[in-house]
C-alpha cells in the first residue's frame, strides 16, 4: 500500500502477533510508527525489526486498560512525529468460560481491557487525529456472533464494534473514518500456545472453506488497507477476515 510516506500510525498490542505485522507493514508503506505494547521488550523488538528494513519506530510500552498511559502513549506520539494520521487498536486478550463458570472479577477484567481499553485509547487518538484520519479497531469474529465457552470475550468484542460504529457516525464530519476488523482464529504465538497439542488448529481449518487460518499478516493487510486513502469512503464497518466462515 502506497501513500503513506510522511504519515504517523500508532499500534497498539504491536509486540507481537497481529499488532507487529501491522506495525511492520505501516512502516513498509512509508509510515512512522510507534510501536506499543504493555510489554515493552517485544515493542521494542517490533520497531528493532522496522529499522532494519529501514523504517521509522519508537516503542513503548502501554497499559490500555489505565487512562494515564493510555493519555501519555498518544502524547508521546505526537511529540515525537508532530501529529498522528491513523491507529490501530490491536491491544486486548482473551477469555475463554462459560457464563455461569465466569466469576464477576473475570468478566469485569477481560471488558476492562478489550472493552474499555479500546474506549481509552479512541478517546485519547480522535482529538489527535486533528480533523482527518482513520482509526481500525481489531474486535474479533466474536464481535459479530457467539464463540461457545466465552462469555466475557464475546461480550466485549460485540461491544468494541458497537463502539467503532458510533464513532464513525460521530466523527464523519471531521473527516475520521473509524472501522473494525474482525478476525477468524489466526496463527498468532497465542493462538498456538492455547491450542497446544491439541488437534485445535485442525478442527478450524476443517471449518473454514479456505481450508487455513489467517496468517497475522492476512489480517495487517486488512487494517492497513482501511487506514490507507484506498479506502477513503469506507466508515463504520466490521470487516470480517475469515477464510469465509460468514459466508
């Protein structure tokens, strides 16, 4: 994707998986990126592997879950590169119980950070974005239907496509487009280390008519295309990236 030369893109959850093949491909198409993870070694690793294609990153880390660092990630971005053009909010993680099986504690943990950590970081990014841009949510294909045996997790990615849809509506006006992408089962380092030894990872691609998983670089691409002006008149849409699971 051309045409980013010159702009500034913030990821976050970029340390790995989704988020840092995201990050690595901003940069690819000419971006500036900074590179946030709550861990702050796989950031700093992310934007280590952007500079030695030539890129330009900073990494650090942040809590999305905490208003504070969320407000100072966003700060510290727009000192650093004099403004921000498009986000990715990539950042969250996953929970996998029945309801009755989820203690309060559980659920109030996992939409604290999916949920409210995605609320924090638009909240902060659109006054950022200065009257054009573009924010993309990763909820999950969870966010569009249910995902046997995890309550919490279901609930707030339904919710982070709630939200990605009011603030496209909200924030036309001022040129942001806001969207979501919503990936199948993907073969991030998560993913396969919770599916294990198990034949979980044959199960899905049986379900799924491509026959495989996403790649985390399938799903970048899907995100770095609606932050691009390719897709200029896309707003308030949850792109499902699944090997035609919905279909």
């Amino acid at each position: 994707m051309s045409g980013m030369s010159g702009k500034v893109g913030l990821v976050t959850g970029a340390g790995s998986g989704i988020g840092r093949a995201t990050a690595i491909e901003l940069a690819r198409c000419g971006a500036s990126v900074a590179v946030l993870d709550i861990d702050e070694n796989t950031a700093a690793e992310t934007a280590e592997m952007i500079a030695a294609e030539g890129g330009t990153a900073f990494a650090a880390s942040v809590d999305i879950a905490d208003e504070d660092s969320v407000r100072a990630a966003v700060e510290r971005t727009t000192a650093a590169f004099g403004g921000l053009d498009f986000a990715v909010n990539n950042a969250g993680m996953s929970s996998h119980q029945k309801l009755d099986r989820t203690s309060l504690a559980e659920f109030e943990r996992v939409v604290r950070v999916n949920l409210a950590g995605t609320f924090l970081c638009m909240k902060y990014e659109l006054p950022a974005l200065g009257g054009g841009g573009s924010v993309v949510n990763i909820a999950s294909n969870g966010g569009l239907y249910a995902i046997p045996q995890a309550t919490a997790y279901v609930a707030a990615k339904h919710g982070i496509v709630g939200l990605t849809k009011v603030a496209a509506v909200d924030y036309a006006n001022e040129g942001i487009r806001v969207n979501a992408v919503c990936p199948g089962p993907t073969r991030t380092p998560g993913f396969e280390q919770f599916a294990g030894e198990t034949d979980m990872i044959a199960r899905q691609e049986a379900i799924t008519p491509l026959g495989r998983l996403a790649t985390p670089d399938e799903v970048a691409a899907a995100a770095v295309w609606l932050c691009s002006d390719a897709a200029s008149y896309v707003t308030g849409i949850a792109l499902s990236v699944d090997g035609g699971r919905r279909a």
